[in-house]
C-alpha cells in the first residue's frame, strides 16, 4: 500500500507509521526535540520532510491553549551598523523559533512606552504566548510589565543588577563585551603594541562600560598602561573626531599605536582619521572594531573586528521561552556567551 501523496495532506498518524515511531514521538519531535535520541529525531523529520507535513496550528493551540506566538519588537534605526545587526539577529530568531515549532510576530515601536503599547495590542489580539527584548537598562519598565502580567519573556542583553536573584533580575543571554575587547588587546600586545587606546561610549553606557572594563583588565594584565582613551556616541564621525584628538597628544603625552574600539562604527571613523593623516592602518597605528559587521570584510583595509554569536543567542533565548512554557525548569536563567576575534589587516604590523 502505498503511503499518503505530498498533496492531500499529510496526518500526525502518517507521520508516526512512516517513521516507524509513535504520534506521540512525532509530537516530542516537534515540541520537544531534546527528549528524543538524534537517531529518532532525525527519522522523525526525515518523514516530515518526505511526507511535507504541516502541524495544524490552530488545532494544537485549542488542545494546548497555546498560540506557539513569540512576538519581538523592531524599532527603526538611523544607525546602519544597528538595523545590519538587528536584521541578523532576527533572522537567527525566526530560525530557531521554527525548529521548536514557534513562529515570531514582530511589531514595530519607537521607545519603550510605545513598546509596552504594542505588547499590550497583541496580548489582546493574537495570544502570543511570550516575547523576546533586547536592549536592557536599569529601571526597564518592560520588564516589570512582563513580570506583573505574568508573561513568558527572555532578553537578548543581560541584567546589569549585581544580584541575579533579585528582584530586578529576568531571563537574559547576551555576549561577553568585557573578553572581546580583552581578545583584542591581548592580540594588539602580541603584535608588539605597548600604547593601546581606547574609543569608548558615554560613561552612562553600562555595555560600554563593560567593554572598556575589558580593555583595562587586559592592560592591568599585560603590564600596559590604560590612559589613552575618549567616549563619545555611537557614530562614524565622533570615532573620526576622537582618533584626531588621541593623535593629536600635547607634546609629550602618550601617543597611541594601537586603538581598540567598543564598535565597528567607531572604528570605521578611526580608520577614515588614519586616512586623512596619512597614516597606514595596522602598519601605523592598529585599529580594531566590535560586531564584526559587514562593512568590516568590505573596506580596506579590513578591519579587525569581534564577532558576536548571535546564531547561538537566539537558541538560547529560544530555549529559556520553550523550557517556561514548557514548564521545566531550566538549570540557568541567563547566559554569558563568548565572542571571537576576526582578524583582518587593520591590526597587522605587515
């Protein structure tokens, strides 16, 4: 007998017979994916590619009383580094939200009151079943929304509360700024760099301060100083600025060789600085960068930069949403991921 076509319309039940498993493997497979072995899942979506079944969405919700919604906010940024970023991200998001059975429903607002709006519409009109943030900060009044409504929500960014129980406290995966830089002044050192600087953010930046804790950490370690440095905001322009003025040191100042910075924005300014100077990136003073966007690879110099993992932040935060719903207790409530440094010519002495 032969099996269903690919065009009636494949059932849970066909699923089940031609992977030679149980409905109800079939359902872990699709809800569940970590209670099954690798050889099980991978029969299980072998046969759900083959059969190209689709799980009825609105069936599951009315047994589950679950929508499998996660909505996240997009907001519209003047900032191309900023908006190349959030683009990735998401795309990371859908992926992984879709390889546990969710789908995303993103919503634009401007600000966080405006977010909090938009939260509130599809609460009321689509049953998402939980939210994804990004961009924390102290006194986040979305959190406290999201913890008196009783929903379901992870940040991509982490608590800066000195207490991860307190009541400040919220499920977070973010990456470790703090080693990325460290990453990059440690490779700087051991291209023989003794004066490495630093192009940072506004002091009320906490991710910013936690980049340029990096940078001091790792020149405490390495025996270097950690005196050359400016903050300024995110943009091409004030890294331009700021490189003119770390080089332009009053006689007998230190004058650096090496200038690390806290995004690749800013570091794209340095390296238009070191251009109208004359200077030769890597071969006059190293210059590195944080995210490593896409404009890293593509100018020329290439710019030396550090690259979050945000294939993995979306995974994790997928799975600190799936665990709640799901009602197991995960065995940690926020991550710190690490970076890599990507290297390119605009921090090579050659």
């Amino acid at each position: 007998m032969r099996g269903p076509s690919r065009h009636r319309g494949a059932t849970l039940d066909d699923v089940a017979r031609r992977a030679e498993v149980s409905a109800m493997t079939v359902s872990n497979a699709l809800n569940h994916p970590d209670r099954l072995s690798d050889e099980t899942l991978a029969r299980v979506r072998s046969a759900i590619e083959d059969l190209d079944y689709r799980p009825n969405r609105s069936a599951r919700t009315l047994r589950s009383q679950t929508s499998r919604l996660v909505g996240v906010r997009v907001e519209r940024s003047r900032q191309d580094r900023a908006a190349l970023l959030l683009d990735q991200f998401l795309h990371a998001l859908a992926e992984s939200a879709s390889g546990l059975g969710y789908h995303l429903i993103v919503c634009h607002a401007a600000g966080d009151t405006a977010e909090l709006a938009a939260y509130q519409e599809l609460r009321q009109t689509t049953a998402v079943d939980a939210f994804v943030l990004t961009g924390a900060h102290r006194d986040d009044a979305r959190m406290r929304w999201m913890r008196e409504q009783g929903v379901t929500f992870a940040c991509f960014g982490r608590s800066w509360d000195p207490d991860p129980e307190s009541p400040g406290a919220f499920p977070w995966v973010d990456v470790d700024g703090a080693a990325g830089i460290r990453a990059a002044v440690e490779h700087l050192a051991g291209q023989g760099h003794s004066e490495i600087g630093l192009v940072g953010w506004p002091a009320d930046s906490d991710l910013g301060r936690d980049r340029e804790r990096g940078w001091r950490e790792a020149c405490a370690d390495l025996g270097l100083p950690a005196r050359v440095q400016a903050h300024v905001v995110d943009e091409f322009d004030a890294g331009r600025d700021a490189a003119h003025r770390l080089l332009d040191a009053p006689r007998g100042g230190p004058v650096p060789t090496a200038l690390v910075c806290v995004s690749d924005t800013l570091a794209l300014g340095v390296l238009r600085a070191l251009s109208e100077r004359g200077l030769r990136p890597g071969r006059d003073v190293a210059v590195t960068g944080f995210d490593n966007s896409p404009s890293a690879a593509l100018t020329t110099p290439g710019l030396t930069s550090v690259d979050q993992p945000l294939a993995d932040v979306a995974a994790a935060l997928m799975r600190l949403i799936d665990a709640e719903l799901s009602g197991v207790r995960p065995s940690a409530t926020h991550a710190l991921l690490p970076p890599r440094l990507v290297v390119r010519d605009s921090s090579l002495a050659r």
